[in-house]
C-alpha cells in the first residue's frame, strides 16, 4: 500500500515566483495536515483538512499561503509570491481521522529552496 | 495552545549504552504523545506512542514513560546500535483537540561505534 505521496521533492525557484506544493494522501484517511520544518523554528502545523474541510489554518504564516483540499486524493500547499525565508522543508501528513489513537503518517517531504 | 520543550537537543552515546530524551509540556488536558524518528533527509515516523492512562510502555529496546503530574515523557533507548542516530521528536496532542500535535524542537542522537 502505498503511503503518503508528495510532489515535486525538491523545488528551486527565484523570490516573486508562485510555488504550489502537492500531496496524496493515503487512501481512505480523512485528515490531511501540512507541516513546515525549519532549523530554527523546527516542525510546525500550518492547517489541516477533515472530510476535505480546512478545519484549522492558524498556523498559516501570511496570505501568501493557501491551501485547498479539493477531494479526498488531492491536497495542494500554494506560496504566492514566495520569499527566501519561505525556504524549508514541507511535508504533508494523513490520518484515519482526528481521533486521539489516529496516527499520523507523513510524506517524504517537498524541499524548497526561494532564492 | 500547548508548548512542549525538548532536552537535550543533542545526545552522544557510545554503541551500546542508553539513551534518554526527556520532554515537558504545558497543556494539562494533553492526553496522548507518541514518539517520531527522521533519519537524515528522510520523512518522520512513529516509533512510539504512549496515553494518558498509562504510565510506562516499552517496545524491544525502546521504553516511553509518562508522569502526568509533573507533566513530563521520557524516552528510552536502550542497548543503543549506530541504526538509532537520526533526530528524535517528541509530541503531544492540543489538550483535547483530537491528534491535533505539537511538536518537541527535537534531539540530534549519535551513536558511536
């Protein structure tokens, strides 16, 4: 079975530039999470999804992040524009649901680099 | 909202000793801290997971316990093998948000042979 599947794994681009970030969850969770990690501020909850609905996005940091959630497959991570301290790792998460005993997998990650 | 403080942030062992990371946090209502290990470059995964009505559980060599009162998780590792460095992190869920985490700042364990 595969697991948590995330695209691109490494993206390179210049400040200014949209990035959109990609996840598939594992099939039949529920919940997806989107994470970011950093050296400095290490891992951090930037929202997640229940049934497809953003149900907690306060760890959004700014309005040039979104996210959507348009099915239970697909999940997208958008930077608009992206700035040099946007740089880190992002990984996308699945659980069954948001029960306390629901683990949560995570994805390979998507490295980006904001130059 | 729930803060969990993570020590030491680095850990050096020679093969075969014990390991220990320790983590505290805030949320008295926290009901759930399950234990992630990332290899260099890799994605985080679930070694162990311990609940609130629990005080103790282990695994082979890995041993989680928990004192609700002082509000402090401790990992073990014993008989430690080159295969365990990697980073640790611990977490514990948002008082009774769900699986909702937050995440320890993580401890850098290495392993000498």
């Amino acid at each position: 079975d595969a697991g948590v599947i995330q695209s691109p794994r490494h993206e390179v681009t210049e400040m200014g530039q949209e990035v959109t970030l990609r996840c598939k969850p594992i099939s039949g969770h529920n919940s997806l999470f989107w994470y970011r990690q950093t050296m400095m501020r290490g891992l951090e909850l930037l929202i997640y999804f229940n049934n497809n609905v953003p149900i907690d996005d306060s760890g959004m940091p700014e309005d040039r992040f979104s996210a959507k959630m348009p099915n239970a497959s697909f999940s997208t991570l958008k930077i608009q524009p992206s700035e040099p301290r946007d740089s880190a790792v992002y990984f996308c998460a699945s659980s069954p649901g948001l029960a306390v005993r629901d683990t949560q997998y995570f994805g390979p990650g998507t490295r980006l680099t904001v130059l | 909202g729930e803060n969990v403080e993570q020590h030491p942030s680095t850990l050096s062992v020679q093969e075969g000793d014990s390991a220990v990371i320790k983590c505290t946090y805030s949320d008295s209502a926290s009901n759930y801290f399950p234990w992630y290990k990332q290899e260099l470059g890799k994605r985080p995964q679930l070694i162990i997971d311990i609940r609130s009505n629990v005080g103790e559980k282990k695994d082979q060599r890995i041993a989680v316990t928990l004192n609700k009162t002082a509000k402090h998780f401790s990992l073990h590792i014993t008989e430690t093998q080159p295969e365990d460095s990697a980073v640790y992190f611990c977490a514990a869920t948002l008082g009774n948000a769900g699986n909702m985490l937050t995440f320890g700042g993580g401890t850098r364990l290495m392993v000498k042979p």
